[in-house]
C-alpha cells in the first residue's frame, strides 16, 4: 500500500460520549462490515463491554474508502474513555499521526478529555475537533462549539458536527480525515529494515499470543524469523494480517500499516507493550517505547476454595497476558489461605479484572478491601513498601508514613460547587485554582490524598452532582500521612480480608462502620461471637452477636424438670467448649457485601 493513502487515526472522547457508535457507522459507510452482520458496539467484542455500555479493551480496525477516485485506508484505534484505561489510550496515540477529539453536545467538554487530549498535544497529533449527538434535543452546539474553539485556540468553523445515532455527518468526517490528517510516513527512509511496535497483544490458546504493531519501517511476510529486541525472544511469524475488524490474514504488513502478527509463544511475561519487533538479524537500538502503567490500587484475591488455587494461578497467568497493567504474586494468609496479591489501575480495573474471572474461569472469589502503595519508615530504622492493609505495620512501630498524592481536575456546574468542596473537605484535600469553563461551568483544580480519591470519591462526586461532573487525575508526589491500620476481629480473631488503612482522624467511625456493617451480614453461629473493631492498640468498636438457638427440650412433654434442667446445662457446657475451640464459619457472601460499597 502507497503510505500517501494510509491515515491512522484514533478518536479521544470521555466515557459515553459515543465513541464506539461513531465507528459503528463508519464501518457501515465504508463497508467494512456487511450489513446483515453489523450490530451495536460491533468494536466492543467483550461481553462485559456490551452489558456495560463502556469499551475496556483498544480494538483497531481497517477501513478502505474511495475519495476523488483515489483509494485509502484508514485505521482506525477505538480507545476507552473511562480514567482508569487511559493507559490504552496513551498506547494508540503513539501509533497513529491524528486524533478526533469527540465531545458531546449535551455535555460538553469533560475533564477525561482535557487529559487525553494534553497527551495528544504532547505527541504532536493532528487534532480533528467534531460535535456528536447533534440529533439530541438537549444538545447545544453553539455553546459546545465555543467551548471547544476556546480550548484549541481554533476557529469555530473548523468544529465538525455528527450523529453516531443517524450518521449525519459522518461521511463529511471521513473526508476530512483524508485532507486533514498527514498519511503514515517511513520513519527511517530504510525499507531494508523492519521494525515495529508493539501498541497490545493478546493470547490465543492455538495461536499463542497475538502482538498487534504499528509498522514503522520495512515489511514483514508469513514465516519470517523476527525478535523481540527487549525481551531478546526470537521467533517465526507464524501469520501476519490486518483488522476487519476480524483478524484476516495477508501476505505482508509494510511501513506505516498497523496490523497483527501471531507469535506462536506461549510463555507468559515475553510480550510487552512497548518492546520492538525487528528482523532476528537486526542490530539497531529498540524504537522509543510507551508509558508503562503502575499499579494504583491493590487487593488480594483468593479463591474461595482452596482446590481452586491452582485454576485461579492459570487464569491469572491468561489475563496477564492479554492485560499488560494488570499484576499479580503470590501470597498466603492465615484466615483466607493462599491467594495472589494483585496490582490494578483503578476501582473500575478491579472490578473488571475480578468480573472476568468470575465470568470466564468459573472461580468464586475473596476479593479484599483495595489499597495503594505506602511507604514506611519503622523506629527500629528500616523501611517497607506495604501494598496490603495487613501487612501494615502496628501503630507504635512507626516513625514516618508517605503516601501517594493525586492532582484532580473536576469540571462541574458552577451550582454544584459548594456541596463539592464540602465532600472535598471531609476528603482531605487541597483546592487550587479554579477558572471558568464555558457557560456555567467551572474547572478546579484540586490535591488529593490517593487513598482518599479511592475511598468512594467517585461515587459522592456524581451523587452529589446529579451525575454532571467529570474527574481526571494523575498521581502527584509522595508526602507523610497519618494513618493507621484498623483490624476487625471477629472471636477475637483478626480477618485479614477486612483490614483497612484509614486516616487516624476518621479511625473511631471507620471502626464503628465496618462493625455494625459485619454485624448485620454474620450469620449466627453455634456460640456468642464478638465482632469488635481494632486499631492504635485498642478496642475502638464492639457488638456481640448472640449464639444459635436450640431448644433441646422440644421432643419432651410434661414430666420433671430436672430432665430438662439436665439438657440445658449440657447444651451451655458445650457452647462454652465450642467458643474456647470453636472456628467462626464466614461466608462467602459476607466477604461480598462487606467489600461492596454503601
């Protein structure tokens, strides 16, 4: 294929603001995909992804179209908006030379697009501004418009307008995708030499694990031996082919195609995002890589059957592959047995990940209550990263704690502001600037404790907003925190899967609302049970939840009443032996509820 045709292209976007239904109809216009097969989200090909209504996974997609009797190729990267991928994101923007920044006419610009597109800029990528959900009745474009000619300094006649819904204007986009964006280009004027970038990958069980690329120089054909210049891994390409948006295999990918190849290897931790796929022979330095994702959030996940240990190694091991950000080691605990602790980009990848296993393996899970990275500096001079509330050292061990900082941007409606920076006080943070964002919108810039942002802040932000205001944040620096680990003991047994790191100030509520909630959804067992909540080298909470009953006397009628008498005090000795012996039998479905949020 001539490069002056090919336009690689991704389209930024926040969550829901018609991303995958903007290529749903340019897949239909160009006649990628028949008719008679073309559904909703057809990129979406996840299950999860549909139900949700949200894209988890980067999905590219070829497109051929006709325009003043020349023929083009597009591809296109349909990326997530949701903060927690913008990992995916940064990946596509590295393999395509322009990007459409699409922004919703009834709401406006997000604060997860403001990021997105910084990135963008930082690249040097063509921007193509454009106006979806035109056909909305609520939609305002005018106002949408000047929001985002302020933004990119442009003239508002430049903003194209569409509806994924319709497609109106979607063939007009198209064409300007072709004027605007510049065509793939040779990076090193060298078609000797083939080198590419690995932007994802995925497992197959047949084919072993799938590197989708961005060729940059030369061309590769079938069975060509080629390496992985970072992991120093050779192999033969086994397949090389483009996205239709299925995998089709063809002859050869050359400069400037984006495409797949099929490694064959099916050991995991070889394939990585950002490595360089060049030629067995080939001597030159790696290309420059991408951003590789750090674990924010951890949480250890056990199976609720240990005979399922070894099924959830091998299920993690399968996700791993396919999900480079995602990380998991191998740890044990006393109460939940051998598990994996597991590092994850936010709350929603949590959920996602976990929702797989379940989905996909069949597993039943103990997933504990999430934390971030501390770091600790004990008296006795040492220091400790801890990535789990349980193994955060006690209170009186401690000199110094640091914790991680995020920096938010919130856009909000200016009528909303008072009540968040209430929710902003109650979470620590500090506000900076704020400016105003169109008509009746205001952007605040704001500093955050990480574990703070995590704790349900999400959440109180759309509840209290009436679901109009929009989060981004990237992690800050490091600064000392006063926090303490709470454990809730349960028979005077502390449950590892409940503990918690909390703020020393909010430790006496933390304590008081983690008992009662556990103290709703335990069952009764066959002897009295404390439920009590522990932290600072004391009892901060306490309820006893009362034994079973039995009536050990329902069989007997009449008679006398040392017989019943006999009974009962056999019945309160064995109840006592039980408490001193006794192991309380916590539910699955406890763990659940207990994990769930409010």
């Amino acid at each position: 294929m001539n490069l002056k045709g090919i336009r690689n292209f991704s389209i930024i976007a926040h969550i829901d603001h018609g991303k995958s239904t903007l290529a749903d109809r340019m897949l239909e216009i160009t006649h990628t995909i028949e008719t008679r097969k073309m559904q909703d989200q057809v990129l979406d090909s996840m299950e999860l992804e549909r139900e949700r209504g949200i894209t988890i996974k980067m999905q590219p997609v070829r497109m051929r179209y006709q325009h003043d009797g020349t023929d083009y190729v597009l591809n296109l990267i349909d990326t997530p908006g949701h903060i927690d991928f913008s990992y995916e994101v940064s990946r596509a923007l590295k393999a395509v030379e322009g990007s459409i920044l699409l922004v919703d006419a009834t709401q406006g610009v997000q604060a997860q697009t403001l990021t997105t597109l910084n990135m963008a800029r930082e690249i040097g990528l063509t921007i193509i501004p454009v106006i979806s959900k035109i056909d909305s009745p609520l939609a305002q474009v005018e106002e949408v418009k000047k929001e985002i000619a302020k933004l990119l300094e442009c003239n508002p006649a430049t903003i194209l307008s569409c509806s994924g819904k319709t497609g109106e204007g979607v063939e007009k986009l198209l064409q300007e995708i072709i004027k605007r964006i510049p065509p793939a280009k040779n990076e090193f004027h060298n078609d000797d030499v083939f080198r590419s970038l690995v932007f994802d990958f995925k497992y197959s069980n047949h084919k072993g694990v799938i590197v989708y690329v961005r060729v940059v120089n030369g061309s590769v054909e079938k069975n060509m031996s080629l390496q992985f210049k970072v992991a120093g891994e050779k192999f033969i390409a086994l397949e090389v082919g483009t996205f239709s948006p299925a995998e089709t295999p063809r002859e050869s990918l050359s400069s400037g195609e984006i495409g797949y190849i099929v490694t064959g290897i099916k050991q995991p931790g070889i394939a990585s995002v950002g490595d360089t796929i060049s030629g067995a022979k080939d001597t030159h330095e790696p290309l420059h890589g991408y951003m590789t994702p750090s674990p924010v959030v951890w949480a250890s996940v056990y199976p609720e059957s240990q005979d399922d240990f070894d099924l959830l190694r091998q299920a993690l091991g399968r996700l791993r592959l396919s999900d480079s950000s995602f990380s998991y080691e191998e740890e044990s605990s006393g109460t939940l047995g051998r598990g994996f602790r597991c590092g994850f980009l936010g709350m929603l990848h949590l959920e996602i990940i976990t929702e797989r296993l379940r989905r996909e393996f069949n597993l039943e899970l103990v997933v504990t209550v999430p934390s971030i990275t501390y770091y600790v500096e004990l008296k006795n001079g040492k220091k400790v990263t801890v990535y789990s509330a349980p193994f955060f050292p006690d209170d009186h061990e401690i000199s110094k704690v640091f914790e991680p900082w995020a920096k938010v941007v919130i856009i909000t409606p200016s009528r909303y502001l008072g009540d968040i920076l209430q929710i902003l006080f109650t979470h620590e943070a500090e506000v900076g600037e704020s400016e105003t964002f169109g008509e009746d919108r205001v952007s605040l810039s704001v500093s955050m404790p990480l574990r703070e942002l995590m704790r349900n802040f999400f959440d109180e932000l759309k509840s209290i907003s009436a679901g109009y205001a929009s989060i981004s944040y990237t992690i800050g620096d490091l600064r000392e925190a006063d926090v303490v680990r709470l454990d809730i003991l349960v028979a005077d047994e502390p449950v590892s899967a409940f503990a918690k790191v909390v703020s020393r100030r909010r430790v006496q509520e933390e304590a008081e609302t983690s008992v009662d909630r556990l103290f709703a959804v335990l069952p009764n067992q066959l002897f009295t049970t404390k439920i009590q909540g522990f932290a600072t080298g004391r009892i901060l909470s306490s309820k006893t939840l009362t034994a079973m009953q039995k009536n050990v006397t329902q069989h007997m009628y009449g008679g006398d009443r040392t017989r019943k008498m006999k009974l009962w005090k056999k019945q309160k000795e064995g109840k006592k032996r039980m408490k001193e012996r006794g192991k309380v039998n916590i539910p699955q479905d406890v763990f659940i509820k207990m994990m769930k949020k409010d």
